[in-house]
C-alpha cells in the first residue's frame, strides 16, 4: 500500500493539480451559463408581463 | 449535512478527473506521445489564463485551435487510442488469469537452455516505465510468453533474434529492439555490445534485462544500470518473483 503512494509520485501530484484547476474551470463556466439562463428566463417573462398580446394568436 | 454531501460530491468528482488524467499520463509515459501531451497541457494552461486575464482575442483564437486540435489529437494517437482501448478491454480481465509464476518459469527455462547451446539472448521486462520506444524500434510479437518462443526468437541466422525482445506485461512485446548503450566509462571493456546494451536500458529506466552470454553462456541480469553476472537457475528466479510483478503494471 505504502508502495502504491510513492510509486509515480510526480504523476500523481500533476494529475492532481491538473485535475483541481479542471474542476474550478469547469464549475465556474457551470456557474456563468446557470446565471445566463436565470437572466435569459427573467428577460423572457419581463418582456411577457409588459407585452401580453406578444403570445397571443392573432384574432380574425 | 447538506454541507458535506457537496463536500463529498466535489472530492468525488476531483477524484474522477486525478483518476483519468493520471491515467492518460501513466498511459502516455514513454512513447512519443509524451510530449505532445505536454505541448496541450501549455496550451490549455495559456488558456485558462488568458480567459482569466480576460484577453478575448487571443482567447478566440484558442478556442478555434482547441476545435482543430480535436481532430489532430485523434490522428496523433489513432495508435495509442486503439492499444488503450484494447487494453481496457482484455487486460483488466486477464490479470485475474495472470500466473506470474508460470511466466517467470517460461524465461528462466529459456535462459538456461539457450545458455547451454551458448547462443546469447537479450530479455527486457517492462515494469513501471513503459518500454515503448524500444517496442517500437522492434518488430511487433504480441505473443504469450513461453521458453519455446523465447527460443526460437533467438537461434542464429534468423531475421529476429539480432536486438533484444521486450516482454510488457504478460505477453513477448516485439523482438529485435534497440537499447541504447551504456555511456557509463567505468564499465568494463571486456563487456561485449549486448551487456552494454542491457546496462544502458537498466540505467535510464526501470527495466530487468535478463542476458545470456554467447560466449560463456553465462546468465546475468542487469536492473539499475548495475550487472550481476553468472545467475544460477535459482538465483535468476528469485531474482524475478522479487522484481517481476506483471500484475501490479499499471499498463492502460
């Protein structure tokens, strides 16, 4: 067991750095898309509230 | 509570992407796709940075070279992808087969018959540090190691039995591969080509190289770049069952 952690020691430690820096990134680009679509939704029911008819069927 | 179940989530995610990186890395170590590897992990690392700086240009750029790239990649290591893959498959599965003992068997029988017909013999087994290079300068063999392969490889006056062979895991990887030779000049002079090419392999990986002497017929071994001459049969076994574990490779 003790052999498994001091094997490929660097290798270990890069994967993790690469691993942690993926994760931030990933998670921060997870978090601007989740309030883009907030923003997107909220602009959407505005412009619904203050336009009604803007759904409606046009009336013959 | 909730707390530390996000906690464990992003532990377990972080342990997902070591587990695949460490992967790729172990996997790539030692072939030339090495540095390639490394040539994306800059790239990548410059553009997590620009985007930070908020440099959009250069960022834009990037990001239509990561989309080229993507195609690249898969032709650089079409090679390496389709050996992964396979591995994925087979190997895994194998190690609950693997009879180290029966493949050690296999070698030292090998060794001590061709030591007594005095017909030299060059055996490079892989370990940790993968022998891909060397793999690639042979002629590919993929066979389950046995002493009558081991043999036949290494009569005289056959295309294959010039070089050394490569055994990676459970199996004869390529025969007829270059090692490089040892540069070391406190090596001795009487050591013929074949020895030096034994030391020069143990000192720049982790490789036991496993040679028999064509003009003695004496077995030696030689692991970290230091030699030890004239093995007896049980000497040579022992030797592998304390060095050779090729269930512990981490071969992906």
């Amino acid at each position: 067991m003790n052999n498994w952690f001091l094997n490929n020691v660097w290798i270990k430690i890069v994967s993790l750095i690469l691993a942690i820096i993926t994760w931030f990134y990933v998670n921060e680009e997870l978090i601007k898309e989740k309030q883009m679509t907030k923003q997107l939704y909220k602009s959407s029911v505005i412009s619904q509230i203050r336009n009604p008819s803007y759904d409606k069927k046009p009336v013959k | 509570m909730n707390d530390n179940i996000s906690l464990a989530k992003i532990l377990i995610e972080i342990g997902i992407l070591w587990f695949v990186y460490y992967g790729i890395l172990i996997f790539a170590r030692g072939t030339r796709g090495v540095y390639v590897l490394r040539g994306i992990t800059l790239i990548t690392l410059f553009f997590i940075i620009t985007k930070q700086l908020g440099f959009e240009r250069i960022n834009w750029i990037l990001t239509k070279i990561f989309a080229l790239s993507v195609l690249a990649f898969l032709i650089i290591f079409q090679q390496e992808i389709r050996r992964g893959l396979a591995n994925i498959g087979q190997r895994r599965w194998s190690r609950f087969f693997l009879k180290e003992s029966e493949i050690i068997k296999e070698i030292t029988t090998a060794c001590f018959l061709l030591s007594k017909r005095k017909i030299g013999a060059l055996i490079a087994i892989e370990r940790e540090t993968r022998l891909e290079n060397y793999i690639e300068s042979g002629i590919d063999i993929d066979a389950k190691v046995n002493s009558e392969l081991l043999m036949t490889i290494f009569m005289p006056n056959t295309p294959l039995h010039d070089g050394g062979i490569v055994i990676a895991g459970e199996r004869i990887a390529a025969s007829g591969c270059l090692f490089p030779l040892t540069q070391n000049p406190k090596v001795s002079t009487m050591l013929g080509t074949r020895h030096r090419a034994a030391l020069g392999l143990s000192e720049e990986t982790d490789a036991i190289v496993v040679i028999v002497s064509e003009e003695t017929g004496g077995v030696s071994v030689a692991i970290g770049g230091r030699l030890t001459h004239d093995l007896d049969r049980e000497s040579l076994e022992r030797v592998l069952s304390n060095l050779y574990r090729p269930d512990k490779k981490d071969r992906k």
